[in-house]
C-alpha cells in the first residue's frame, strides 16, 4: 500500500518541517484549484508525470502559469526522446496518486528510484510552495528549503532547471 496523507505529514513533521495543510473540496485542474487564491498564500504548481521511449519517468513541477513545450522539454530534462504522459496505472504504481493528486511528495512512495524529480527554475524562486499532499482534498504549503529537504531524505535529490518558457527567456 502507499503512503497515505497521515504518513506524509507525519514524516515531514520528523524531519523537523512546517508544513500546514488545509482541507478543500477536490481539484481535479489547476482551473479548479485557481479558486483558492488569496485563501492559501504562496505559489500554486503544475506537475507533470512524464515517460520517455525507454521507460524512464520524470515528475516536472512548475508554477501554475508556466508555459512547458511537451514537444521539447526532453531535451532540457535529459529524456530518451520525446516524453508522453505516464498512464493513471503507473502513476499509482509509482508515485502512489491519482490523476488530479501529482505532486512531489508522490516521491514518498516510489521506494525504488524510478522517478527523477525536476523543478523548474521560475518554481524555486518563490519562498512558499503548495502542493496536495498525495489527495487533492487538501493543499499542504512548504517552504522552498523545506521541499528540498524533503525530497533528499525519501532519496530522491532534485534537479532545478529552466524547464518552462519563462525560466528560459530569464535565463534561469
């Protein structure tokens, strides 16, 4: 069985990190979820769970807004070709969620390493992200220092890089 909402907070609550969560009604979209602000304050993202012509998998996290070229983005992440969505079936495999649910504290479940966890430049300089944790019934906010802490402890060590338009014409 997965990890469950409880065993996230609870392992995060451990590694010592702050991380507030409010229950809502569930998000399917990042439409869906535009609802909420001003209601949870920090940056709101996008999350790609991806798959390349060899079978490997990426999670790619972005603001919201982010402009991703699904045609290019697998020569900026490093994949074997162009990348096509992962199906429901191996997201639930993998990273423990549902459609609707991505997000990078999937990574909790994926006890075998298959998934390499990219964050988008733009992404990481805001101070305060939101992501559901593991149900889209809830939105848990952290801080930026804080994810990354996170992500290195279930062992899976991020990679930053300009993956959305924006972060590329800044020059991220």
């Amino acid at each position: 069985m997965p990890h469950a909402r409880a065993d996230l907070l609870a392992r995060l609550a451990a590694l010592g990190i702050d991380a507030p969560t409010v229950d809502h009604p569930p998000l399917y979209t990042v439409a869906d979820s535009q609802a909420l602000r001003g209601e949870i304050a920090g940056a709101h993202s996008k999350n790609l769970f991806l798959k390349d012509r060899k079978d490997a998998l990426f999670l790619v996290v972005a603001l919201e807004d982010a402009t991703i070229d699904l045609k290019r983005i697998h020569e900026r992440i490093g994949a074997s070709g162009k990348v096509s969505f992962g199906k429901p079936e191996l997201l639930m495999e993998v990273l423990g969620v549902e459609p609707g649910s991505v997000t990078p504290f999937g990574a909790i479940n994926d006890e075998g390493h298959r998934v390499s966890v990219v964050l988008d430049a733009r992404l990481m300089q805001a101070e305060t992200l939101n992501f559901h944790p593991l149900v889209n019934t809830a939105t848990t906010t952290i801080a930026r220092d804080g994810l990354m802490a996170f992500l290195e402890a279930v062992g899976h060590p991020p990679r930053i890089l300009a993956v959305s338009q924006e972060a590329i014409d800044a020059g991220l």
